[in-house]
C-alpha cells in the first residue's frame, strides 16, 4: 500500500500539466467581469482564486471535490463501532482526490500519531499564558510557537528548488495536523479543568482522540467529533480563513505562518466565532424567556436582536442561498441521538421562526442558517459547556482543508497574491464614464 506522501506525488505532475496548459495558452481568456459594487463590498462572487479541493455551489452547498457530505458519509470509511467518516479519510481525499481504503485512515492515524508529540518549547509557551486568555488566541499562538520546527523554513534557508517546494511543505503539515487535538484539548482542560490533562491513547483514531482528551470518552461523542472534523474540513478558498492561508502561504511563509494567521481569521464574529456566539445567543434566551420559549416569544426576541443592531448569528451566509448542508448534517445527528434535548428543541423553532423574520427584514441575502447554527448545542449537550472554546474545534477541523490546499499551492507554485486596490477617485472616474443608470 502507498503511503499518503507516494500517493499525492503521483498526482503533482498531471495536476502541473493542466494548470501550467491553461495559464500559457488561456491565460488571457476573460472569465468574470467586477464592479464597483463587488469592490466595495468585500469582492464577493468575483472568481478570483483557483482552488484544488472543495467547491461550494449557492444552492447545493459544498462540495469535496466532486462529493456531497451525505456521499462521504456514506463513501468514506468509518472507524470500528463509528457511523460517521474518519476525518483521516476526508484529509487523504481532499490531497489526492482519491477515496481511501480503511487501511489508508489507518496509516494516516498511525503518521499523526508518530509526529503529535508536542515540544517542550510549546507546551512551555502555552503554559505561560493567562488562562482567561480566549482559546482561539491561545491556539493561535500555539500553532505560531510551532513555527520554530517549520522544515519548509529551514529547506528554505539551506537553499531548495521551487520544484521541491511541496514536499517540507507536506512534512510542516502532517506534523502540524498531528498535534492540533491535544493543542486543542490542552487548551480546554488547562481554562476549564483545572489543568488535568489527558495523555492520547495511542489505540484511537484522530478524533476520538480528541474527544478522549478532552475527557468525553463515549462512543457516540466520538462519533459526533468525526463528523464534526469532517464537516467543518473546507469551504472553497474564499473565506476568511482558507483566503487568509493561502494569501500568507504565497509568501512562501510556511504552514505554521499561514495556518496561526488563518486562525486570526477564523475568530471573527462573522466567521468561526460564530458558533460560539450562537450558544451563548440562546443561552440568553433560554436565561431571559425562562426556558424554552414558545414560537410567539421566539418571533418577538429575534426582531428585538435584530432592532437592537445585531445580526442572528448562525443566519446567513456570503455565498450560500439555501440551508448550509453542515446544519442538516448536524440536525440529523441531533434527531437520531438528541431528539427531545430542550437546546436542540430551541435551535429548531429558531429554524421554524428566523427565516421568515430575516425574509421580512429584507436586509440579508440567505435567511438559512449556517454551520454554526447548529454546532454549539451538539457540544453543549455532550458536557462541553464552556463554549468559547467552540472556534478552536472548528479550527482543528479547518486546518485539513485549507493545509491541502497549502500542500498544492506549492506543488503547482501559485504565486504571490498581490490584487490591485483603486482609490476612490478611480472609482469615480469609472462611475462617470459608465452609462446612467435606467430610472
Ligand atoms: N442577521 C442580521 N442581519 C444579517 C444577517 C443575519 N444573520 N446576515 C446578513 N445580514 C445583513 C448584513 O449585516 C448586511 O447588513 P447591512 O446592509 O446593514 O450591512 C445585509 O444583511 C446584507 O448582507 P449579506 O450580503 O446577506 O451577507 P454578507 O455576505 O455581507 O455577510 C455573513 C455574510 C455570514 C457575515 C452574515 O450573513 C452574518 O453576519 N451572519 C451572522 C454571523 C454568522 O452566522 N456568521 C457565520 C458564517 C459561517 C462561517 O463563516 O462560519
């Protein structure tokens, strides 16, 4: 059996051909047209960025190259006892493009767990910060501190060929991917237990591990750990955080750079932290209506978080138009083993009432609800309370995605993003050149 490493390297030169084919001989073919309105609104919708991996269509929702969420559920392989794919799988798919055998997960898990041992230098680091420090910046940091072992860097500085680019590239990544989960729980256990950690067993998979560290040893809470690290692995390349990786990665910063900076992002409100946000939303509701409210109450206390200024956090989305594929996922989950949860009962009468309002409303393009709508109270209802870690997981997950894509950006030797700005009198300038608009 090839190892993940032999397997990507036979896919490096027929992927080179087709880029380096397009580019010379289509190069000039025009493929979007951008307006002013697109450039000040945060370039939304303009094709931009080229992207291995994932795809993320505004009706369908995403896809893995090629595969819809329920088709890896169903394609790829589970660990024994689970129901929900190995996240080792969806890592080797989305580098290779090839569906991976049990035996393929497997020797991922064991090359994570060669490399997940953390440093002394990092744990150092980590223990020196105050726990009240949020976990995403402490995650941040963690992954930053790494940065110190990067192999890409120290090839970089002795002198490599850009042909060779990938292959530290790939070793910063496994090694990176391998430490996440007890980065992760490190962080939860030192915040919220004390500081009694955990050590991995050995005898599991990436993600129940991760649920073994943080102290939930249940099967069925592995199982929501696989599909959660599954879910959350990519959503094409123009998000915050996969952007903000690929942007840094082409500046040939390695992947500890791009993944700490990626993070940066991925704890905005808007973005990750959203999941968090979320929980604590309906935390205030549960608090302020005295439980589960009824539809009427919940009708009345979105309106009155939307007149007080605030977005629906969970609602929404810049590309999707429908309901994020990841919320049906999760609320499959939710009916199959927490159906009558009183949480999960509130996020579904939010999904009865907030569309309607957020129609109404008329401001925001998609009034489904996103991945993070939904994340929160899984967690919650397995025993991890403390939600602002919530990021973090998303993060752990995230860093697949956006880290093969890194792998491949330097296969292929995509260059340094650099987009031109305008200035305001440029736009002007174009403003008054285009015909008056129709009255
Ligand atoms: N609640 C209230 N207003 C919302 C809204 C929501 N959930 N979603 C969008 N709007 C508003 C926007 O704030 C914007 O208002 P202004 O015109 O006053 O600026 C207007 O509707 C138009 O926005 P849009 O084009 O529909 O959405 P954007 O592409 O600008 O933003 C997003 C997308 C996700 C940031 C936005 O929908 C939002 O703030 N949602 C709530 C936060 C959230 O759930 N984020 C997580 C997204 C998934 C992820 O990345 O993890």
């Amino acid at each position: 059996m090839a190892s993940l490493k032999e397997k990507f390297m036979t896919k490096i030169g027929p992927m080179r051909e087709r880029v380096q084919k397009l580019n010379k001989e289509f190069g000039n073919v025009v493929v979007d047209d951008v307006n002013i309105g697109q450039i000040i609104g945060g370039m939304r919708d303009i094709r931009s960025m080229f992207w291995v991996i994932s795809d993320l269509d505004p009706q369908e929702g995403i896809r893995f190259r090629g595969y819809t969420i329920p088709d890896l559920q169903a394609k790829l392989p589970k660990a024994p006892g689970g129901s929900e794919p190995m996240p080792e799988g969806i890592f080797y798919f989305l580098l290779t493009g090839e569906l991976p055998t049990y035996d393929d997960c497997v020797s991922v898990t064991e090359e994570w767990r060669k490399r997940s041992a953390l440093p002394a230098h990092l744990i150092k680091t980590m223990e020196a910060v105050p726990t009240d420090t949020h976990p995403m910046t402490q995650f941040a940091m963690a992954i930053l501190a790494l940065q110190r072992d990067s192999k890409f860097t120290a090839k970089y500085r002795a002198g490599m060929s850009k042909g060779d680019y990938w292959d530290p590239m790939f070793e910063d990544v496994m090694d990176l991917l391998a430490k996440l989960p007890e980065i992760a729980a490190r962080i939860y256990r030192r915040a919220y237990k004390g500081g009694h950690y955990i050590a991995p067993d050995p005898k599991l998979d990436w993600a129940a591990n991760q649920a073994h560290m943080l102290g939930l040893d249940k099967p069925e809470f592995y199982d929501l750990m696989r599909l959660y690290l599954v879910i959350h692995s990519d959503h094409e390349g123009g998000n915050v955080s996969a952007h903000t990786c690929h942007l840094v990665g082409s500046a040939l910063s390695d992947a500890y750079y791009s993944m700490s900076a990626a993070m940066d992002g991925l704890a905005g409100p808007l973005h990750g932290l959203a999941n968090q946000e979320v929980l604590r939303w309906i935390m205030d509701v549960m608090k302020d209506l005295g439980g589960v409210p009824t539809k009427e109450q919940l009708h009345k206390y979105l309106w009155d978080t939307l007149k007080s200024g605030k977005v629906i956090p969970g609602y929404g989305h810049a590309v999707l138009r429908k309901t994020d594929p990841r919320y049906v996922a999760q609320r499959e989950f939710a009916l199959k083993h927490l159906p009558n949860y009183d949480m999960f009962r509130v996020v579904s009468d939010i999904y009865e009432v907030a569309p309607k309002i957020l129609i109404e409303q008329g401001k925001a393009k998609n009034p489904w609800p996103n991945v993070d709508a939904h994340s929160g109270v899984l967690l919650y209802y397995y025993g991890i309370t403390e939600y602002d870690i919530y990021t973090v997981f998303f993060g752990v997950s995230r860093a697949m995605g956006i880290l093969a894509q890194l792998i491949w950006s330097r296969a292929l030797g995509l260059a340094i993003e650099r987009p031109k700005s305008v200035l305001i009198e440029w736009l002007e300038e174009q403003a008054k050149k285009a015909p008056a608009p129709a009255k």
